[in-house]
C-alpha cells in the first residue's frame, strides 16, 4: 500500500503529456491517497480526476518550528549593519527568479512607491534565469541603492532574513498554466510575524488570508498594489495587526504535528 503527495507541479506537469497521464491515473488508481496541499491544488486535481473524488484530501505542509523562534539580536544587527538596513523599511521577496513569481511587477511597484517613500530596502533571496533581466529592469528603473540581491541562503539560515524584514512581498502570477500549489514562504513570514503581499495563485489564498494576515493581489494591477503597499509602510499599527495574526493563524493551523495526526489511518 503507498500514498501518493503532490505540491503541484508534478501533477500540473503530468497532465500536460497523454502518456505521463495514463501513467499517472495508474498510480493513483492504486494508490490507498491522494493527498495534496492546498484546496486549491485538490480542485484543480479533481477536475481533472474526478474518479478520485473519495480518496483525495488536503495536508498542509507548516513551517519548521525554529521560524516562530526568536533569532539572536546580535545576527540581526549583523545582518542589518552589512545590508545597510538601519533606519529603513525593509521588504523581503524570496523565490526562484522564474517567471511567475512576480519579479518583475514587484520592480514596476516598487519604483512608483520608492517616489513617495525613499526610506526602503527591497532584499531579494533567490537564483534563476531570470536574474540578468531583472537586473537590467532594477537598473532601467534607477533601483539600485535599494534593492539588495542575496542570492541562494540554506533554509536554515532564512529566518534572520524574516525577522530583519518589515513586510514579505511576492507577487506570484499563474504562468503557462501553472500556478503556486500554496506558497510555503508566505506561511514562513507569517511564522516570523510579517504582514505578507501575495499574488493571487494556486493555492496562496490558502496560505493568506486577505486583509487579516496580509493582502491577495492580482499581480499586474501594479497602482492597486503600490497602494497596498504604501498604506502598510506607513501604518505600523496596522502592519503589526496583520502580522500578529498571521502568525497565530500558522502556529494554530499549519502546525506539523496536528496535520500529520491525520495520516494515522494508514500509519
């Protein structure tokens, strides 16, 4: 007996090609689960495979314990200094540099809200074929002096980069057909106690809770988000409001020993 776990892009892929379909409808044909990460991921499975309406059920997938932990101050005063962080408002991306993950609508955002705010720093934590096009649009657009370009960080080793940040911001997009399966990274942030910017995708409604944990955007309307964007940049209040809920919502929900209790029927 086996089950079977996607996130997405397996089953997004598979479906794409007759063959790797059939093959794919046998594996699950005896396979005692389908379990997937997002409702909205199962939707999109059923759809496609409605004979296994019975036997299809969500997992969520949580962040690892340590992201709710406090890091140390002096790595955050460390990270700050190199960085050059100190007096600044600072919005983390993380992701690989891919299509659909909004790299470049974040630049056209972030240079119409640099105008009105000036005091921010945009730290970008990821690598991908899309790095020398978004360089040159950082460039085109005069972003420069804020924007940071980390490049790959152990997992490990992220959550200095959460707990320096001030807002998390990815503008993730559907993209020739696939979509987020939720977006670990949102609930990462929300670990870490930071208000989240999301593009509407896949399963990231999932992982956000618009206007309780942050916002769920469409990633193209950049004026709707620099809007969004700006509001939280000038109102702590609110920003910390947001984030302090998204934060209980992940301890309380996307919590890794309360969704493993639920494969106890074939552990």
């Amino acid at each position: 007996p086996y089950l079977v776990f996607s996130h997405g892009t397996d089953l997004e892929a598979a479906l794409r090609h007759p063959w790797k379909k059939t093959m794919l409808k046998l594996i699950l044909k005896h396979s005692e689960q389908l379990i997937v990460n997002s409702e909205s991921l199962k939707t999109r499975a059923l759809e496609a495979l409605p004979q296994l309406r019975d036997k299809t059920m969500v997992l969520y997938p949580g962040p690892e314990p340590y992201f709710f932990e406090q890091s140390q101050e002096a790595e955050r005063a460390s990270l700050k200094d190199t960085l050059a962080l100190e007096g600044k408002k600072v919005i983390l991306s993380i992701g690989r540099l891919v299509e659909g993950k909004g790299f470049g609508n974040m630049v056209s955002v972030l240079s119409e809200v640099v105008k009105k705010y000036p005091t921010l720093v945009w730290v970008i934590i990821g690598d991908g074929p899309k790095y020398e096009s978004l360089l040159q649009m950082v460039i085109k657009h005069k972003l420069q002096d804020i924007v940071r370009f980390i490049g790959e960080v152990p997992h490990a080793d992220l959550r200095v980069y959460y707990q320096s940040a001030d807002i998390f911001m990815l503008l993730t997009h559907p993209h020739n057909g696939f979509e987020e399966g939720l977006g670990l990274v949102f609930l990462e942030a929300a670990a870490c106690g930071l208000p989240v910017i999301a593009g509407d995708s896949g399963g990231v409604r999932d992982a956000v809770i618009n206007a309780e944990t942050g916002f769920v955007v469409q990633a193209a309307q950049h004026r709707n988000v620099a809007d969004i964007l700006l509001g939280l940049l000038k109102d702590d209040a609110f920003a910390k409001r947001l984030g302090r809920a998204g934060r209980e919502r992940a301890g309380a929900e996307f919590n890794w020993e309360h969704q493993l209790k639920r494969l106890q029927p074939w552990l």
